[in-house]
C-alpha cells in the first residue's frame, strides 16, 4: 500500500475536500469530536474506490472507502454505488464465520456512501498481489484463504435470511457480466454458446453469497493469518465462481513470475484442498466441474475482457492462456488438480519462451 498527499493540502486540493467532508461524516458517525484535528492520506492499489487512511487525534485509525461511479480503468465501465452498502453488510455478516479474516466495520454512512473499516497496519499486513509480483509467494497463504472462503460459502449455503438481502444481480450484471462474460463473448464469439450458459448459471445460482472479488490484490497476507478485502460485488450466486476468479489470478502471476512457479502452484493447490475440504452443503464433483468452467472463462477475461491484467503485455503469452482457457471451456469430467498439473506443465515446456519474456519485460 503506497500512501499519498498530506494531510494538510492546500484548500482547493480534492484531497483537502475529501478531508472536509469525511470530517463531516466521521462526526456525524461519531468516529470523532467535532473540530478534532486528523490526518489523512489516500490509499493506492484499487480501482474502483476512493480509499483513504485516517488517524485522529485520539490515536484511532481506521481506513475510509467510497466505491466510485466510474471506475479507474481504460474501458468505460460505470457502476452502481450501492456497492457500498452490500461490502458494509457482508462484512458484518462474516464475522460470524470468519472473525479473524475480515475487516470490523466501523460505521457506515448510506447518504455519502463511506464506509469506514479496521485498518491493518501495512509494517504486518502485505497485499498479496504485490508480495507474489515481487516474488515472495506467501504459500501458506492459498490453504488459508481456501478455508476461510469454505467457511463463508458454508454459512450463507446455511442462512437463507441472510442470502435474500444479497439479490444485488443488477449490480453484478455491471461489475462481472458485462466486463468479464459479455466481453468475452464479443471479441470470442465461437465461445458464446458455452458462455451464454455460464452467464445464465451465475444469474440464477442463489445457493450461497459470493464475495465476487476474490483476487490476490485484495487479500492482505501476515504469518497465519490472510485478510479478505473488498466485498463490493457481493452478491447471491454459485460458489464456484470465487474460487475460480482467485485461481485465474494465480495462474496468470505464473507467466509472468516463472521462477517462482513451483511456490504459486503449492499455494493454488493448497487453496483447492482447504476450500473443497470445505464444501460441505453441495455435491463437490458438481462444484468442481462447474469451477473448472468459470476458470476457464476468468483466464480469457484476464486476457481478453475489459479489465486485463496489466503485466502480460506480450501477444504469444496471452496467446498461451487463451489456448489453455478455451479448453477448459470444454472440458467434461476432470479434477481441478489435474487441471493445475496441466498448467505447470504448460510451464515448464514453455520455460524458455517465457524467461525470454520475463527479461524483455523487466
Ligand atoms: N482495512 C484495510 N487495511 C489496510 N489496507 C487496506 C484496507 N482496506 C483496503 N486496503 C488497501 O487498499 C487497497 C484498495 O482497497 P479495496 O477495498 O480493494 O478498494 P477497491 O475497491 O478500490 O479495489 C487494497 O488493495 C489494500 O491494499
Ligand atoms: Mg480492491
């Protein structure tokens, strides 16, 4: 996490506004005394908030997050900023599962759209995107995310009250199915069959609440302990759209952080056995398959859709996850393991080719 701007801005900087009114607000939310001095800077790293850290007199410090209307990416993508409320809402909703793996809320004000939340300290708490980019795995890390993601399927799979207020289907069609499936189908249209059914599946599932989000960047990793940020795009649906969303990721850092390919595999695999381990409310064979099905649609995305990852640049590199995603499109009856031992041997026959990347891209 890289902070920016001080805290005392000139008086017409958007920060020094944004200080202005988030005092208002953090007042009226009784976070502090009214003409209590604070200091605050802007937090970098996402795309789709303003988030900014906040210390007030008293020593308190918390982060602030306001999802924006028009998201920081190259293609016009707008979206709805009620997402605020549903991120509020499965944040406090998980502490009943999973207390020690997410944020504690600490007030929330609908009108402006703030959400106010614990802060992990950044000397402790490393994000994970960053820490696998700069080759430090944090292998653990993927068996703990696993059970922690279980476990939170598992709850909302047991808690039909709780799984009614998360109908948040149009948000989704803004934040996954137009970016992720619709893209997709556009610039692959041989796929539009197969992903027209993905598309419905995910629209109808209503089984569990899915994060939505699931991707290293917004997962902070400290020893024995991962962090689950950025629950914006919750939402009812199928389980096996999380873990799929993650192990697209992961798969993708491969290409690009070959030497410590063997590190990303052991925490991929150590993520699908601690989160199927977990599934205990649905048939795993049925939620493996339809997993291996969302991976491979998220690997084309990742290339291919509206948001692609920003460090495979090189057109024979896409072209390898793109060959590897469509297949899994139509893959019947296979073990993600063995999808993940395709994978690495994909790897490893193309070592050369990507080393030559790996130098040329640094
Ligand atoms: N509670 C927190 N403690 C420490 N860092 C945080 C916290 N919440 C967010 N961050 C940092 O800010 C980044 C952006 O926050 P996130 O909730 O993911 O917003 P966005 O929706 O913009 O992606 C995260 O990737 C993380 O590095
Ligand atoms: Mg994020």
């Amino acid at each position: 996490m890289k902070n920016s701007a001080s805290s005392r801005p000139n008086s017409h900087s958007p920060m020094r506004m944004a200080a202005d009114e988030l005092a208002l607000i953090m007042v009226r939310c009784e976070l502090m005394e009214e003409g209590e001095p604070f200091e605050i800077s802007s937090v970098e790293g996402g795309v789709s908030s303003n988030v900014w850290y906040i210390r007030t007199r008293s020593g308190r410090d918390m982060i602030a997050k306001r999802p924006l209307a028009r998201l920081n990416v190259e293609q016009e993508w707008l979206a709805d900023q009620r997402r605020s409320n549903f991120e509020c809402m499965f944040l406090r909703d998980v502490r009943a599962c999973v207390p020690e793996n997410v944020a504690s809320v600490l007030a929330h004000d609908v009108e402006s759209h703030t959400l106010f939340i614990e802060y992990f300290p950044t000397q402790a708490f490393f994000n994970w995107r960053e820490e696998i980019l700069a080759g430090r795995t944090h292998e653990e890390a993927g068996a703990g995310i696993g059970a922690t993601l279980a476990k939170i399927h598992h709850y909302f799979a047991q808690n039909s009250d709780a799984r009614e207020r998360y109908d948040a289907r149009d948000i989704l069609q803004g934040t996954r199915i137009d970016p992720y499936f619709d893209a997709i189908t556009k610039r692959h249209p041989k796929l539009s069959k197969k992903i027209d059914k993905l598309r419905s599946q995910t629209l109808k599932a209503d089984s569990v609440v899915i994060h939505g989000d699931v991707s290293p960047k917004n997962i902070l990793v400290a020893p024995n302990r991962q962090i689950l940020l950025d629950a914006e795009c919750a939402c009812i649906g199928d389980p096996a759209f999380d873990p799929s969303f993650l192990l697209a990721q992961l798969l993708l850092k491969t290409l690009v952080v070959i030497e410590r390919e063997k590190e990303i595999m052991a925490a991929c695999q150590g993520f699908i056995t601690s989160y199927f381990d977990g599934v205990i409310w649905e048939d795993k064979h049925s939620l493996e398959q339809r997993a291996i099905e969302y991976l491979g649609l998220f690997l084309l995305a990742r290339i291919d859709g509206k948001v692609p990852v920003p460090y495979i640049r090189d057109d024979n590199i896409k072209a390898l996850a793109r060959e590897f995603g469509t297949n899994l499109l139509n893959l019947k009856d296979k073990k993600i393991s063995d999808v993940l031992g395709s994978w690495s041997m994909m790897i490893n026959e193309q070592y050369a080719n990507l080393e030559s990347f790996r130098i040329s891209n640094t």
